[in-house]
C-alpha cells in the first residue's frame, strides 16, 4: 500500500490474469471528521475490538448507521461487552 500525490492509499491487487489494478481510498477531510469524529472513532473501535478487518463496506456502513443511532438515542453499547460474547456465543 502506497500514500500518492493526493493523499490517497492505493493498493495494487491482481486481476488473475497476470495484470494488476488498483484502489484508490481518499482520505475523509478534516472538517468531516472533526463533526463526526465520535461515531468514526466508535466504529473503528468495534471493528478492531471485534476482529472484522476484512468487513466489506456494507457491514461497515450498517456498523456506522448503528453506532450513529445509539449515539443519537443516549444507548451506546459497551464494546468491550460485545467482543466478550461474541467469543463464547460461538
């Protein structure tokens, strides 16, 4: 993974057929995070704590949705509860 001129990770991935693409991930800009840096920081959180670095976008988007509704609503789950669960609900 490289940062490029513009501030964006690229990561180069193989097609299968010998060639290569890449993917381009633009950084948030800092008056975003500075609004929303609670829910971002809570959802980052969940998903190291929770072991899901491999989460497609979807999952991510209904994690934030989530932690976005809890934040609104006075309810945030105790992360470090969840990930304890998750490993004797197995």
């Amino acid at each position: 993974m490289k940062i490029n001129k513009k501030l964006n990770l690229v990561m180069g991935l193989d097609d299968g057929d010998g060639g290569t693409f890449h993917v381009y991930s633009v950084p948030i800009a800092r008056e975003v995070f500075e609004r929303y840096y609670l829910p971002l920081s809570r959802v980052f959180t969940e998903i190291m704590t929770l072991n899901l670095l491999v989460i497609g976008p979807t999952v991510a988007y209904n994690m934030l949705r989530d932690v976005a509704m809890d934040l609104a609503h006075g309810t945030v789950r105790p992360v470090c509860r969840m990930a304890w669960l998750m490993k004797f609900d197995a």
